[in-house]
C-alpha cells in the first residue's frame, strides 16, 4: 500500500517537492541562482555587506588547504577593474561536513553564492593583490563550478549544501510520521505491517529475542487445526533476509496475557481447542487441570511489542536435517546430543543460525526464559550438529518447571509427521525481516551486558538455543511452506593491521602523527601514505592512522589527508615523486598555514614502495647526490635520506595498515561503471595532443605538455650517448627556453629556437634533417631540463615528416611558419649579426639581452664536473656594477670592480679544463645579466661552439690586445704611485735593515718546517676581510661548529634557533712586510684586541660596532674609508701605521695546509 504526501512535507525552495533527493549531492545548473545582474565584486561586499544573500561572486581559487580541525580554507581570487583581489574564504560547522563535495582545488574557477556569508574585515598587509576581507560560511554554502582543470565532468554543475540540510530535514519529518501512523494503525488494528520501525529494536523486544521454538510451533497449532508444526530440527534461517512487501489484513485485537515486569516473562499457556475464524485466533490461558498431553506454549510478553507478536511457523529444514529426529531416553525425555567439535573460526551470535533440538524439552525451555539464556546463545560456537549416538540421558529438567510442561516427545514427534504431510509443495515461502547495521550492533551489546549475568548452567543449553528475534513479521499464509533460507556470512574478525599507532620514536629521532603537526612548532619529521600526487606540481596528500580511522572510511581514499607542499630551487629530480599507495619519509617538513611545505634547502625524503619491497629515491637522472648551498660555498645539503632500520620496520607497519584499509574501502565502494568516448557527454573531453607554437608550449598544458610543431631546422648534432640534439624555430619566442649563443645563431633569434633531444628512433631519423629545411614534428614533449630551462625531447618517428615551401597551400600551419619568417626577415634586413668588440666598462645592462665580444687576461678557472664552472676575467677597465673580490686571492689584489666572473655553460664548461691562467684570450658572444640577489652584474657563456680563443701575448698586429696591455700599465702605474703615497707617511717607514733583530720576514714564515710555531713580524696591515665591519662575526651552531649562512637564522642540519646559534669574532688580515710579501692571518675571540668586547650580531647592535671601529682604526688606518670609495668607485689612497704583529701557526686537521693566526698587536716603535 502505497502512503499517500502529507500536506506538511517540507519543499526544497529550488526544485519540486516531488523530486527530493534524501542524499546530499551535487545538484543540476540552476541558471537563476547565477544570472550575470546578480554578480557583485569584492569591494562592494566589503562596504556594503552581502545584503539579501542573492548576489554572487567569480573567481578562481589561488591556494587551497585540507580540512583541519573541522574547517576548510581557501583562499580566492576575483578581477574587478582589471585589479585582482585575493582573500580567505572559510567553510565550518555545517559546510564542513561535506567537504567532499567541496573539495576546492588550487586553479578552479567557480561562482560562489553570498547567502549566509559572514564577512569580516581584515588588516592590510603587503602581500601581492592582498584584499582585507574574509568571508566565512557556516550554515550552508552554494557553489557553482564554471572551470575545473582535474575535474571537467563537474562543469557548470552546482553545490548546494542548504538544499542538502531541507532535504535530511524533510526525512527526519516523515520518519517522525511515518512513527506516528504505525502507532494508530497498531492501536486500531492489533498490528501494524506497513512500515517498518526505523529506529533500533528497544529494550524490551532484545530482552524476549531468545524464544523457545515450541512456542511457534504450539501458536500454530492453537490458530489452526489439523496446521502443520515444525518439525523437532529448526533449518538455518537467514535472520537478515529483507521482508516481503505484502499487504496484509487487519489483525483482530489480541487478548492481553499476564505480565509481572517490563522485561519478557513467560506464561505457561496450554493450547486451546482448535479454531479457525478467518484470522489469527487470540490465545487463551490455560487451567491447571490441562491434560499433560498438551503441548506446553512458552510466550515471551512485554508491556506493548509482544502483544503484536503473530504466531510463526518455523521454517522446514533440508532434508539431511530432518532424517534424523533427535534419540529419545529411557525417561521418555529427547536427549541431548553429543558434544561435536566446534569449528575453528568463531562466529558472531548474529550470525548463529537455528540449531535443532528436541521438540518437548521443558526443563531447557524452562532455562530459555531466563536471561541467562542470552548468554548461552551468545557463546554457542556452532549450530548444532547432526546428533550422534546417544551416550547418556538428557540433563534433568529445572525443578522450578511445572510438571505441567513435560511432554512425552512422541507426541511432538507425531504432530510434526502429521503437518509435514499436509504442507502444500507449492506453498510460498514467507520473508524474515532484515536487521539493520545498527540495530545489529545494539542486538550485540545488549547480548554482551546480559552474558555477565549468566549462570554456570547457561551453557549447557548453549547448542539447543534458537535465536528468532520477535520484530515485526508478514503472518505466513496456512497453506504456505516457508523455503529454506541461506545461512548469513560469518562476521569477518578485524584486521589486527588496523591497530596501529601513528608516528615513530627511537633513540632521538622522532616522527610527528599527522593530527599533531599543526600543534608543533618549526620543522617535524613525517611518516605516511600517499593518497594523491600531483604531477603538475610539487604537492602530495598524505594519511597516517592518525587522521583516518576504519570506522570513517566512506568512498575512495584517494586525495584524502594533508597536504604537503615541496619545493626545489634547481634540480627536478630533488622532488619526491611516489605513487599512490607508497610510503614516504619526510624529515625537514614544517607546518605553514593548515599545510606542510618542504623547503628545497631543508626537506629530505625517502619513499617505501610496498609492491617492490624496498626504499627508493626516483628517478635521479643527472641530479647530484649533493652540493653545496649558497652557490656552491655553504654546507653540503643532499635530499635523499636514507631510512634507518626502525624507519623501514615502520613502514611494513604503515603498508599492512594501507592493504587493511584498502579492503575496507573496496567494501563501501559501489560498482563504478567506465564512460566511453561514445556515450560521454558532450562537457566531458578527453585531452589530446594538439598543434602548438613554441612560443605558447608548456609542461603544465595537457596533454603533460606533449604537442605537435612545424619547424624550421637550424643546428644539429650528435652526443656521445647517441642522443641528436636539433635546434629549431618557427619564429615565436617562448621566455622560459634557454637563449642561443652562437656564431650560426642572430642574436635577434637566440629566444625564439627550442633545443630539441631526439632519442631511439627519433634519433635515426633527426641524423637525415638539414639546416633550413622545414619539418613537421608529431608528438614532442616540452619539459623543464636540470638547469631550469625548457627543452623539448622526442622518441617516436611515426609520422614525423620534411615538408616543402609549395605544401604551404593547403598545410596552413607551414604557411604561417613562412609568413612569421619573412616578417622577421624584413625587420632585421642589413643588420651586422658579428658581436660589436667592447671594453667591460662600456657595456650598460639592461632588460634587453645584449652580446659583446672582449679581449680579456684570465686570472683565474674554476672547472666543477658535477656543478657549475666559472672564470675570471679583467680588461683592467672599472664598471660601477661589478662585485668586489676578496683580496684573499692573490690574483684580485688591487681590482676593486675591474673583475667578471663569467660563468661556463654547456660545451663552453669543458673548455674551461684546456684554460690556462695569466693568459689573453678573445671571448665571443659573451653577456652581462644581473644577478637575483646582491643587484650586481655577472657575465654568462654558453653554446657548443668555440668561443674562447687564446691570444699571442707578443702579437703586435693585434690592436684590442695591444688596448688590453695599455691598461694594465697605466692600473700597474696607479699602483705604484699609491704604494709610494702609503710609504710617503711617517708612521709607515719601515728600517732599512729588514727584518730588525729579533723579527722574521713573511717569506721566513712561509719557509719555516717547524709548525707549530711562533713569530713576530713588523708589517703593516694592507687590507681586511670581509669587506664591511658588520660582518666581522660569524654565527656558529654549538652542536656541529658549523658557519651559519646569513640567509638563514639558524643552523639547518641541527635546526634550532635558540640554543644552538653561538656568535663568534671571524676576520682576516692581509699584512705586507718591507718586501712586498703578504700573508693572510686570523683573528678570533682569543686575540687581546678584543678582549671584552660582547659578541652579538654588529648589523642589530650599532654601539657595539662603534666600539669595534675605535679599537681597531689605530692599526688599519683609513681602509673603512677605501672600501667605502671603492663602492662609490672613487679611489682613496691606503694610509696605514707600522705594525708589530706576533702570529702563530699550526695544521690543520685533514687538510695539508698551514693556518696562521694574530696572537697580539701594537704599534711599532721606530
């Protein structure tokens, strides 16, 4: 019968009441909700609030966070005016709970519905497009996606969690209706079979589950004559089956029996004669005088339940059960049978089918009325067995029984033989109503508490207990035969993998679970799986039993967790890159802003591949193990770390807990059915390799940045691994590939060429491809290469084909190809392409990329395999932008900003192992950029040809050398003459006799084999380093005595700020004796010189380098104000005292080199 709509049913205000959906989801494009009058900006929600709640806003969102501790961040982006404004938005409470659905990715556009927001005003800040507002959202949100790169099948489809709140509300509504009409139907009727009940059993109904099977079997008998019983075995009968959907009569209103108590009794009810008046016959209370020959009835009562209890029949079981009836003692009472050996594995008490036993057994059913009875079901290990030969006679019955009750069991017996025989074949089986899961779980409980309470002889009637719940069930029809029933699957015992604990601690080394990472502080050290890995970028999601728990698994785990944001200054292959599924290992994470970020200086990573069995790194490819940070001249950082025995013992741990997940998961999870190209709707496209310029090419355009090019050929050659590298062009420029130097190469053109690498077949056939010839290349990947920059790679040759100017009339791709070439040509038509000869001092850096050629003295080289190689190099000429080397070298003495370091890139790199020192050479098609950091200029060389070539020094045809030499006299006179300045000083003449007595010269120092030694020089002090008094001390860490780089704060291997950064006095002095020597020595915290003065940072303390000026200008004279106008590029002639100085010197540990410090120092005395 089908219940017709209440007139109170709530009705969703955005779609017909008729079409409730009772589970939340995404709902169908409502064009109302989102018409393009309703759209408002940022700013005016910022004045002038969200008013009615019907206005929206468009954008895109910038960043996107998990969902931690019940909330969810975003943060978006909208356009207004052509300005971008950038603001938090949060989803709590309510919103919250379907964060599933709400799963905002970082570059998803979408517009977003204002009803409900509460909008706060925040604090300016200098971030970029920072707009001060937050919007928050926590009774219901709506959200409509116009744009989503992961997920294009959810465009222009809506999220609307108000309308999921009216729905669940309209459910609770008619439940509670639903409830109500049950009651009066049970009150008018007796029963009520219409709906069924959606709440869990009560108290009562557990209390009465356990119910004799004579008690069904006499009920039938007393409704009907001559109606078959059930025979003395009860069959398996699946407790779980769901009902029959039957209309049923209206029962007539039962008799009430006697109860004493709320909790089920039992009444020992005769039978009564037999009757049959066109429904269930109520039952009559028998008298004491009832002939002993009746079959007893036990009926389980309660105050309002079991007064609905329809009398049931049993059903039939196979006929391997009922072969057998159960032996019969010598005292006329069924005996129990034999003991059989339990099964191994043990089931659940739901899941205990019907076990047979005799039909006439008082005295147990006597003992099924109590509670211990409950207990007896629930500990029975198996259903009872075919029973053996009988060895011994029945357990007596209770003596509390009436002997009333006993019957003989052959009478039970022949009432079984004569209705089996007058059951109809054809007779329809009835249903068993289905427990649901949690009425299951409280059926379990309620056996459980009651089991404590069960007496020593409950288990003796364990094997005979049937366990027939007393829920509402359809009445059978009497001429109907119930079939057998399947026996429900034993409850699968809980994965032991599940009963982990998240994290690791041994010795010192500790790993954070995931649910306590927003409670520390700096940097934490993570174990976990991975759930999502996004290629496109550097960002993992990660789970650890922490964050996700068996009883919460709904749907795929893939995407779920926290995420981690990883980051890498130069090499690709330093990123972690595992597979779903993996566990990864990540020491150096911190916590930032409900994420995780991995800075590319700091994290290390190793990943536990479950299905390999081992811990790798990826693919390394060409990437270091190592290298030093801060350009190669701080500590050795490596990001591969390598797992210690209790990391991989954790992660097994980890791998068994994911596989017990993933199992778990697979059982919630429906079936997904795969959508073809065929029927896909037409919003869903798959993305395909299509034909792109290289100017628009990119690694983050689908397909994983695979395209198709037409080109122009313009270079190629053959590695040693039989890699062909091609240049070539179609004359767009692309900023992010790596410009072109050389001599083949304009440099107009030097951005618009793309190197390509062409491996395996695409190999072979590159080798037939000439300069100017035109190609059209299928399926090319462009991808960043180690160095930063973007090249494309090719395998395939299949359909990779030279294309003719003539085919440019129906290939209109070739056709613009030449177009954009003619133009080009015609714009640079009469320029000279050979690289203008300038001196270093004239060339000017702007944004516009500009080559020269120079003729230079090499003053040094510096050849790194595994790294960047680099040269110095001077013409002697002054540029304002250049860095200042340290005079430590001895090459750089006296070429304040005169110097270039140049660094070597491809082929150019191996050239600089063939450079000599102290040479001249001609250097082509070299170019100054401006550093990223510190604002100066540093020269760059790069290209496969020969751009270095070595000078004659007596070559006097050769004008630009010979300009070279003229200014490396006029810089050496300027020397002299400001050396003869510093000796014109009084305090600055030394003896005529050097060394005086009792002092040794700097060459005596150097020649001396007795180390460790003293001596006492007479020199002066030339120079100083480093170059400014504020960086005369140095941080250390007290744990590895390491230097601290000055971009961080604290010390990254130990990392601690704190307690473990100590400040120390660090410098060097150039000291030069009467014979133009020079000797490098230190000065530390032990030198007299600074006795008492604090140790502390001198850029946040300015009395302190105060202090440190005025003790040591008596002894470097006027060199603050040298390096000062060595800044500004003026020179000021040196002026500084005599000077006795005491050194001492030692070896250095592992390094066959002598060190020399300052033991103290005075004026001296002439």
């Amino acid at each position: 019968m089908k219940r017709a709509a209440a007139s109170g049913d709530l009705e969703d205000p955005y779609t017909n009441a008729k079409r409730h959906k009772l589970e939340p989801g995404i709902l169908p494009s409502r064009a109302d909700l989102f018409e393009s009058h309703l759209r408002t900006s940022a700013h005016e929600v910022l004045e002038q609030g969200i008013g009615a709640g019907t206005t929206f806003l468009s954008g895109k969102a910038s960043m996107s966070w998990g969902v931690s501790r019940g909330l969810k961040k975003f943060q978006m982006e909208t356009v207004d005016g052509g300005d971008k404004q950038r603001f938090d938005v949060k989803l709590s409470g309510k919103c919250a709970a379907h964060s599933s659905l709400l799963d905002v990715n970082t570059g998803d556009q979408f517009d977003i519905l204002l009803k409900g927001a509460a909008v706060e005003r925040k604090q300016d800040s200098s971030k970029p497009y920072f707009f001060p507002m937050e919007l928050e959202f926590s009774e219901g949100v709506v959200i409509k996606w116009t744009k989503r790169a992961r997920k294009p099948a959810e465009n222009g489809t809506i999220v609307d969690t108000w309308a999921c709140c009216l729905k669940l509300k309209a459910v609770d509504e008619e439940a509670r209706r639903r409830e109500e009409a049950a009651k009066i139907a049970g009150e008018e009727n007796g029963l009520s079979w219409f709906t069924p009940p959606d709440n869990p059993y009560p108290e009562q109904l557990l209390s009465s589950i356990i119910v004799s099977k004579n008690v069904a079997a006499q009920s039938t008998v007393e409704s009907a004559p001559n109606a078959p019983i059930a025979c003395a075995e009860s069959p398996k009968v699946d407790l779980y089956a769901p009902p029959k959907a039957t209309a049923l009569p209206p029962q007539p209103a039962r008799e009430k029996l006697a109860s004493t108590s709320n909790r089920a009794t039992v009444v020992n009810a005769p039978i009564a004669g037999p009757s049959r008046q066109g429904g269930p016959t109520a039952y009559k209370p028998r008298s004491k005088k009832q002939s002993p020959d009746a079959a007893p009835t036990h009926l389980p009562v309660n105050n309002r339940i079991n007064d609905h209890i329809p009398p049931l029949i049993n059903p039939v079981t196979s006929a391997q059960e009922t072969s057998v009836p159960p032996p019969i003692s010598d005292s006329g009472r069924p005996e129990a049978p034999a003991a059989s050996k339990p099964p191994t594995k043990k089931r659940s008490p739901a899941a205990i089918a019907p076990s047979a036993r005799p039909a006439a057994n008082a005295g147990a059913e006597a003992k099924d009325r109590s509670p211990t009875s409950v207990a007896a079901a629930r500990d029975a290990s198996a259903p009872a067995q075919r029973p053996a030969k009988p060895k011994h006679s029945a357990r007596p019955i209770s003596n509390n029984a009436s002997p009333q009750m006993d019957t003989p069991a052959s009478a039970v017996q022949s009432n079984v033989a004569q209705q089996q025989a007058a059951i109809p074949a054809d007779a329809e089986a009835t249903s068993v109503p289905q427990l649901t899961n949690k009425q299951r779980r409280l059926l379990k409980r309620k056996l459980k508490a009651m089991s404590g309470a069960a007496g020593p002889e409950a288990s003796t009637s364990a094997a005979q207990l049937v366990v027939n719940p007393p829920a509402p069930l359809p009445v059978p029809s009497l001429n109907a035969v119930p079939e057998p029933m399947a026996e429900p699957a034993a409850e699968e015992q809980r994965d032991p993998a599940l009963d982990i604990r998240a994290g690791l601690q041994y010795g010192t080394e500790i790993y954070v679970p995931l649910d306590e990472v927003s409670e520390k502080r700096g940097i934490v050290n993570v174990i976990a799986l991975v759930t999502s890995v996004r290629n496109w970028s550097t960002s993992l999601t990660l789970v650890d039993p922490s964050i996700l728990k068996d009883y919460d698994i709904y749907g795929s785990l893939e995407g779920r967790g926290t995420t981690i944001n990883c980051f890498t200054r130069k090499y690709e292959q330093w990123l972690p890159s595992p597979q779903y599924g993996d566990v990864i290992i990540l020491r150096g994470a911190k916590w930032s802003n409900q994420t995780l970020v991995g800075y590319g200086d700091k994290l290390r990573w190793s990943i536990f591949s479950p299905e390999q069995g081992k811990v790798h790194h990826g693919d390394k490819g060409d990437a270091p193990e190592s290298e030093g940070v801060a350009d190669g001249f701080g500590y050795e950082f490596g990001p591969y770390w390598d797992a210690q025995g209790p990391e991989l013992t954790a992660c097994l741990r980890y791998a068994d807990w994911w596989r017990a997940m993933l199992k778990i998961a697979e059982k919630h999870m429906g079936r997904v059915h795969q959508i073809g190209p065929e029927d896909a709707p037409p919003y869903v496209s798959k993305a395909r390799r299509v034909h792109r310029l290289i100017g628009d090419a990119s690694p983050d355009l689908p397909p994983r940045g695979f395209f198709d090019c037409t080109v122009e050929i313009l270079k190629g050659y053959l590695n040693d691994n039989g890699v062909y590298s091609v240049y070539v062009t179609d004359y767009t420029r692309n900023p992010a590939t790596a410009p072109v130097q050389a001599e083949w190469c304009p440099p107009e053109l030097g951005d618009c060429i793309l190197k390509v690498e062409m491996w395996d077949a695409a190999s072979a056939l590159a080798q037939t491809m000439e300069t100017g010839e035109y190609w059209f290349l299928r399926n090319c990947r462009i991808k960043a290469s180690t160095g930063g920059y973007l090249e494309g790679t090719m395998q395939l040759a299949e359909k990779v084909a030279k294309l003719d100017e003539s085919d440019a009339e129906f290939n209109t791709h070739l056709a613009a190809l030449l177009q954009r070439k003619s133009d080009w040509e015609k714009t640079n038509q009469g320029r000279d392409f050979k690289f203008e000869h300038k001196s270093i001092c004239d060339v000017r850096v702007t944004k516009e990329v500009q080559y020269f050629t120079c003729t230079v003295e090499m003053l040094s080289v510096e050849h790194n395999p595994n790294g960047v190689s680099c040269c110095y190099i001077t013409d002697y000429t002054c540029h304002p932008d250049l860095p200042i080397i340290p005079e430590t070298h001895p090459w750089a003495r006296g070429l304040e900003r005169r110097i270039v370091k140049v660094a070597l890139w491809d082929g150019q790199a191996d050239m600089a192992k063939n450079i000599e020192a102290g040479k001249f050479y001609t250097i082509r098609n070299l170019r100054l950029l401006l550093e990223t950091t510190g604002g100066r200029i540093q020269g760059r060389l790069g290209g496969a040809e020969r751009l270095i070539d070595k000078l004659r020094s007596g070559d006097s045809n050769n004008e630009r050398l010979a300009t070279l030499l003229r200014n490396k006299q006029k810089w050496e006179e300027d020397n002299i003459r400001e050396q003869n300045e510093q000796t014109s000083s009084p305090d600055d003449i030394l003896p005529e006799t050097y060394p005086p007595p009792g002092f040794s010269s700097i060459r005596e120092v150097l020649d001396t084999k007795e180390i460790p030694n003293k001596h006492l020089l007479r020199v002066h002090i030339r120079d100083f380093f480093p170059f400014s008094l504020e960086q005369f001390v140095m941080r250390r860490c007290k744990h590895c005595d390491k230097k601290i780089d000055d971009r961080y704060l604290e010390c990254l291997p130990c990392l601690d700020v704190e307690t473990t950064v100590r400040h120390v006095f660090c410098f060097f002095f150039l000291l030069e004796d009467a014979d133009g020597k020079e000797l490098l020595v230190s000065v530390s915290d032990e030198c007299p010189l600074l006795q008492g003065l604090a140790t502390i940072d001198l850029r946040e303390d300015p009395s302190i380098l105060q202090e440190l000026t005025d003790r040591l200008e008596p002894f470097i004279g006027n060199l603050v104000d040298v390096h000062k106008g060595i800044s500004r590029g003026e020179q000021v002639a040196r002026r500084t005292p005599a000077l006795n100085i005491s050194i001492g010197c030692w070896q250095n540990e592992n390094v066959d080199t002598v060190t020399y410090g300052l033991l103290d120092v005075e004026l001296a005395r002439l």
